[in-house]
C-alpha cells in the first residue's frame, strides 16, 4: 500500500489523512503537539464544506454537535441597525444542496478524529519535523523527513503532504519564501455562554452577526448545538513583537478602549464575554502558480499553502476542499493513470486558482469591513439596497 506522510494533525492534516484512505493509501499522519487537539473558537461551515462532510458520511456527526443558523445578518457595529440580512433555511439548503453550519473547532476535529480510528491511517503525536528530501529513483520512497534534532531523515513515504499551519516548516523547506507577515489586524475571540444573560442573546443564537465598523467588526455565532455563543472581533491594532498561536493572552480593557465609538448591542456583548484569546492575523500573497502548492513528491495543504484573513470565513473550509481534492489525486496513483508527482501538480492545477480567489476576496471583505467616510456610507446603502445579493456567495458555496 502506498503511504502519504502528513505533516500536521490540524482539520487540514486530518481531512488530508482521511482523503488518502478513502483512496486506497496508508497515511501516517506527524503531529507536533503531544495529543492531537484543536484551540480556539467556531468555525462557519458554507455547504462548500458540509457537501464534502456528506460525502465522507461525516455531515450527521457534524450536524450533532453543529448549529444550524437561520440567517447572515449584517450589522452597523455602532448602533447595532440591522443593514442587510440573507436567509440560510431551508431555501438556501436547497440552493446549495447543502446546510450552512456553525461549529466549535474542537468538534469538527473531533468528528475527523474519530473517523481515523480503524482506518489506515496511523496518528502521531510529539513528532516535529524540520524538513524533507525527495527520494531517488522508482525503486527508492518518494520523500523523507527530518525529525526535531534528528541529523538523517527518519521516516519515509511515497508522498508529503505539509499540513503544518501558517509557520509551515515544510513549506520553508520546499518553497523558502520566508514567514508570512503581520498585519494590523488583531483577531480578539471569546466565547459566551447563552444562558440568557446575553443581551440580545435570543436572536443572537439564531443567526451569523456580521457587526461591520469603522476599522473594525466582530461576528458572533451559536456553537455547541446552541449553549455558547461565538464572538470574534477584528480591530486594526499594532502588537509588538512577532506574536504566534491562537491563544495568545488577550485583555478586555485593551479591547473596550480600541472599539470607542461602539455602542448599543455590540458593547454590551463584548462586554458579556468573560475572557479574550488574541490572534495577530499574518498575511502571505495569494497564490500565484501551482508550483506554490505541489513540487515532486510534496504538495502543502490548508493554512501552510494559503494563510487567509478571516473574513469570508473560509480557511479550513479551503483545508477540507483541499484534501477532498488531494483525495482524487492520490486515487489517480493507485488506479496508475498518474505518477505521484504528475498527481500532485493535478491537484495544485485544480486548486490554486480557487484558493487565490478566496485569499483575495477575504482580503477585500476587511477593506469594506472596515470601511470609514464617504466608503463606509456607500457599502451600507448597498447593503440596505441589494441585501442578500451581496452577502450570497455562488461561486463559493457551489464550489
Ligand atoms: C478568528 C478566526 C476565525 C476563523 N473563522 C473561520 C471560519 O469561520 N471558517 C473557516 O473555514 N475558517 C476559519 N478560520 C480559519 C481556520 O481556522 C484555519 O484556516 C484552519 O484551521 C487551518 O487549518 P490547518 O490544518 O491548515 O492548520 P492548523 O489548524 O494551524 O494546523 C496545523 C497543525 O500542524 C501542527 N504543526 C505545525 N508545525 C509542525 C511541524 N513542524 N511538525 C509537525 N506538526 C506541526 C500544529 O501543531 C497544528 O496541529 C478562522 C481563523 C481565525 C483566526
């Protein structure tokens, strides 16, 4: 059986991993950390995602743990107005083929964990690896890989796949194109229990709130089948140093003074979070070829390949994309219609031009998030006008 390396154990590195057996591969999947696990907050679920969760017969396991909001409602963060509002019932299900959902990371990690065990996938934990190199010939493995302090490389396979987030060693090792870049964004996330001491908290449970500033915006949403609410707030803020993790130690006080002028509803849910994580959000350009994503045997995948900005809330929605994609690429092999590397480039060829697209647009939502003047006033008439039209997104969701 041919074995795919995973470099990382995130949802991108899992999903990668279940894609591989449902090919007919053995993945050996290398995580860092010394149990696989998953921080940070919620994750929006487009039917992009949920379609690919169906066919992996994984949609009933998400949908158990998921919430299932009524509607996209886009806000004026300083008075809390409600500006446009797309319904995500029964219509667009129907639409899409396909729910939109709302989840805690933790869970649909969870959910892909549990969908490895008994298959041929072996899970690794307290394995870092520092770099690849390709194999030589037909007879030799594709690629090996350096562990953390080992000088030879120690394991082997047909195939790499680096799955290792936005500080991808591997992708150093294959493309060296330096670290990505911190913006001015700073992404403060909490969680809020809806137990009816959330102002506002009965509507709030039941939709996607986009709260949209100047130089700001905060979204709130349900997880954990209802009982917490989601809220992320993105502020344009300068952090000293070169921050890194989700879970960097956030204070409210340095929130409430950067949102000033936020009144109404919005302050006083920020004010209901009980404590902030920060994440300093990091840039890299769009992907411009599909040698960015794929070299011989090695190809990236999720956050290594594409780091995005939030704000079309498509990151690990790209990741699971990715793998799905990655899947029907590694079964090319098996059914020897194409060796490992001309699979890999398939799979880049396939993919960087959605995920640029995606990188590009989230890029583009902070722009009109965060708009101010005479913008700010021409991106709420449009909202007030065209409403759902704008907030659809076809050829995300169709994708
Ligand atoms: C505020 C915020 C809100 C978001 N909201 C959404 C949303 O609504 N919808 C959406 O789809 N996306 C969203 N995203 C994006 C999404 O969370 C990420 O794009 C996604 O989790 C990336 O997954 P990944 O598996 O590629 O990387 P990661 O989750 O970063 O996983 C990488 C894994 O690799 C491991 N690793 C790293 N280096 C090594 C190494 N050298 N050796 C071995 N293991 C290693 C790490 O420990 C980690 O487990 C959001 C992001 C933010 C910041």
């Amino acid at each position: 059986m041919r074995q795919l390396l995973v470099v990382g154990g995130g949802i991108g590195g899992l999903a990668a991993a279940l894609a591989a057996s449902r090919a007919g591969w053995q993945a050996r999947v290398l995580e860092q950390a010394p149990v696989f696990s998953e921080v940070g907050a919620g994750l929006q679920m487009g039917p992009n995602v949920t379609r690919r969760l169906r066919d992996w017969g994984l949609l009933e396991a998400a949908q158990s743990l998921a919430c299932r909001p009524e509607a996209l409602v886009a806000r004026n963060a300083l008075t809390g107005a409600e500006l446009a509002r797309l319904p995500l019932g029964d219509a667009f299900d129907a639409r899409y083929g396909a729910p939109y959902l709302t989840i805690a990371r933790a869970d649909l990690h969870g959910v892909l964990l549990q969908s490895l065990r008994g298959a041929e996938v072996s899970l690794e934990t307290g394995r870092r690896v520092t770099g690849w190199v390709a194999g030589e010939g037909d007879s030799a493995p594709g690629v090996a890989v350096h562990l953390d302090s080992s000088a030879q490389p120690v394991l082997t396979g047909d195939a790499l796949v680096g799955a290792d987030g936005l500080w991808s060693a591997l992708r150093q090792s294959l493309l060296g194109d330096g670290l990505p870049q911190p913006s001015k964004h700073v992404a403060y996330r909490g969680l809020v229990p809806l137990d009816g001491r959330v102002p506002g908290g009965a509507h709030l449970a039941c939709e996607v709130t986009a709260w949209l500033g100047p130089q700001l915006h905060a979204v709130s949403y349900p997880v954990r089948g209802g009982r917490l609410l989601n809220v992320v707030c993105v502020i344009e803020q300068t952090i000293d140093g070169q921050a890194q993790g989700w879970d960097l130690p956030g204070t409210s006080a340095r929130l409430m003074a950067a949102t000033g002028p936020v009144g109404g509803p919005l302050r006083e849910l920020l004010q209901a979070v009980p404590a902030w994580g920060l994440w300093v959000l990091h840039d890299r350009k769009p992907v411009a070829s599909p040698q960015e994503m794929a070299r011989g045997c090695a190809a990236l995948l999720g956050d290594a390949a594409h780091p995005m900005r939030p704000y079309l809330a498509q990151g690990a929605a790209m990741a699971l994309e990715d793998a799905d994609e990655l899947g029907r690429a590694l079964a090319l092999v098996n059914a020897r219609i194409a060796d490992v590397p001309q699979a890999l480039q398939r799979y880049a060829q396939a993919r960087w031009q959605r995920v640029a697209r995606v990188q590009r647009r989230s890029l583009r939502n902070g722009v009109i998030f965060h708009a101010t003047g005479p913008l700010r006033l021409g991106r709420d008439l449009a909202l007030r006008g065209l409403g759902s039209r704008i907030m659809d997104v076809p050829w995300l969701y169709e994708g």
